[in-house]
C-alpha cells in the first residue's frame, strides 16, 4: 500500500492546517479558563472550548468553527465510576473507537520518543523524523529506526493492552482500535483491529514501488525491496510533513461511533488531537484515559487519571459488564 495524498492536499497545507486547527483550540481553551488547578475530585469543570476548524476531516472544511460546551469530571478515588454511564440501558450495538499512544507503551518500557528537552533520544526530531532528515543523512535515520526496533522487540504488552485485545473478544467488528504507536504490542496482546496510523515498524515502505513489507534484515545495510529489487527501504513510519495512514478509514470509524476513549495521548498532535471532537459532534460518549492531563482533557465527557495498566483494565470491565 503506498501512502497517498489526500484530497490533492500537500504536506505544506495540511501542516499549515494543523498548525491553525491547534492553536484555534489553544485559544479557546485559554479563553475558558481550561481545567482549573486543584479541582477537586468529583468536581464538575465546565468549559467553552472554540474547536478547531474541521479542515483536517475528509470533505471538511474550515467553516465549521463552532463553540462546544464539554464537561471533565474528574473521578473520586475509589468510587465506582460507569464509563459508559447511559449504555446499560440501551440494547448493545454500540461501535467503539479507541485511540492509543505513546502513554500506553510506555508502561511496557517502550521509551516515547519525545523528551521534556523535546529531543528524540538524544536526537532532535528534524534529524530523525521528517523527509528532508533521510534525504540528507540516511544512515543515522536508518540507525536511529534500527534501534528502536530492537527496543520494541524487548518489550511486553502489559494489562492495558491485554485489556483492549480481552475487549476486542467482546465486542468483535464493534471495536476499532486506532493507535499513535509504531510498535506492535496491541497485536502481541492479540487484538486484530489495529490501525496503525503512524506506521509500523515492524515494517519497511519502498521510496521506488511504494512497497510495504516486513522488515527481515537491518535497513541500515540497504537490503533489496522483495517486490521491485531496489536498495531504496525507509522505514514505513509517518513522518511530520507526512500524511498518516487511513484517515478515511478513521473518519469513518469516528462518525459511526457510540463511544470514543483515548487512551495515553498528550492531545498535541494533529489530526488525532481533533478525533475526539469529531465523535463527539455526532453525539458519541467520549471517555479519557490519561496519566495526568492532556491538551484536550476539557473536551472529554469523562476523564479518569492513572496509569493505564489500572485504568483500563477497569474501564474494560465496566464495558463488558454492562454488554452483559
């Protein structure tokens, strides 16, 4: 599968796109105040957001700014909370998106790139993750890719993946889960339905065919692409100035949905920051799942705070008790 463009946009707008669509929601936020500091557990925060313009949806565009009340409650310890307060008293056709990141793997070891310094260990991002970075300096961006490869290799899914593959059993076609992540701990939990919207490392995208297969020797070494031959394999991951993969697919999923949850993101990184606004404006439950907040905590009808090896798992439990 090659990664294509989409609707004839180029990485320089859809950039610039971006870039508008965060900080329209930066501004909104400041605007309301955002989550207060010390809110107290239970509290009730309700907050104006100003969402992005939709340009960054298939068929969207930027007229659809509107002003959005959303609440983030924030949960006791120790009280019992329904995740998916409303849904035991429905009949169960309910569709559920479920969006990872790097939060989620990094309980498994998987180091999440970014620093507080915003180095990409030890590297600086343009170096390492953009188009121009490979063309300029192959070999260090294959190194870097290499590495993190073995890395992965030496992690293990942890609870919270095992739960969503245990949720997936459940729920079958009526779970999607999208990830950030360029790893492959959902599909060693067992979980199927995995798009992975940022790439995989696990395998490699030819610069000359646009060829993805699975990478079987170091990309480093040059090995030949197994469908037209050339030594031209990159590393099949989305790089910024890039487009993700399945977006249309996404979209669909997110329009479709009855519950949206976002599991270990820092909200920062558009188009994935805005899937939580696009659920919620066709009327789905939105459910957070974060060791501290996000960038985009106020727009979540729930948010529950903890490592996500406790909070899902729990939140899991409460989806299929109340599936019956």
């Amino acid at each position: 599968m090659t990664r294509a463009p989409v609707a004839g946009r180029g990485a320089a707008e859809v950039s610039r796109a971006a870039r508008d669509a965060a900080e329209a929601f930066r501004v909104g936020v400041e605007r309301a105040g955002a989550v207060r500091a010390g809110a107290g557990p239970g509290e009730v925060v309700r907050v104006a957001v100003d969402m992005p313009p939709r340009c960054l949806r298939r068929g969207g565009g930027a007229s659809a700014r509107r002003s959005h009340l959303r609440y983030a409650r924030r949960r006791t310890p120790g009280e019992s909370t329904d995740a998916t307060r409303g849904i035991g008293a429905v009949q169960w056709t309910m569709r559920f998106v479920v969006l990872t990141g790097a939060g989620i793997s990094a309980e498994s070891g998987v180091p999440t790139f970014r620093d507080a310094g915003g180095l990409w260990e030890g590297h600086r991002v343009e170096d390492v993750a953009t188009p121009e970075a490979f063309e300029r300096d192959p070999d260090t961006v294959q190194r870097f890719y290499d590495l993190r490869r073995h890395a992965v290799a030496q992690a293990e899914p942890n609870p919270a993946h095992d739960a969503l593959a245990r949720l997936e059993r459940a729920l079958g076609d009526d779970l999607l889960v999208v990830t950030q992540n360029i790893d492959d701990l959902h599909e060693r939990a067992g979980s199927k339905r995995v798009v992975h919207m940022h790439g995989d490392l696990l395998t490699a995208l030819c610069a000359n065919c646009g060829a993805r297969t699975p990478v079987t020797a170091e990309l480093v070494e040059r090995p030949p692409c197994p469908v037209c031959g050339r030594r031209m394999l990159r590393p099949d991951v989305v790089w910024f100035g890039e487009m993700p993969y399945e977006l249309d697919a996404i979209d669909e999923a997110l329009l479709a949905c009855d519950v949206f949850a976002a599991i270990g993101t820092s909200g920062a990184v558009y188009p994935a920051a805005g899937f939580v606004m696009t659920a919620a404006e066709q009327g789905a439950r939105t459910v957070e799942l974060n060791l501290a907040a996000s960038e985009i905590t106020p727009l979540f009808d729930e948010v529950r705070h903890g490592p996500a090896s406790f909070e899902v798992p729990a939140w899991v439990d409460e989806v299929v008790a109340a599936r019956g």
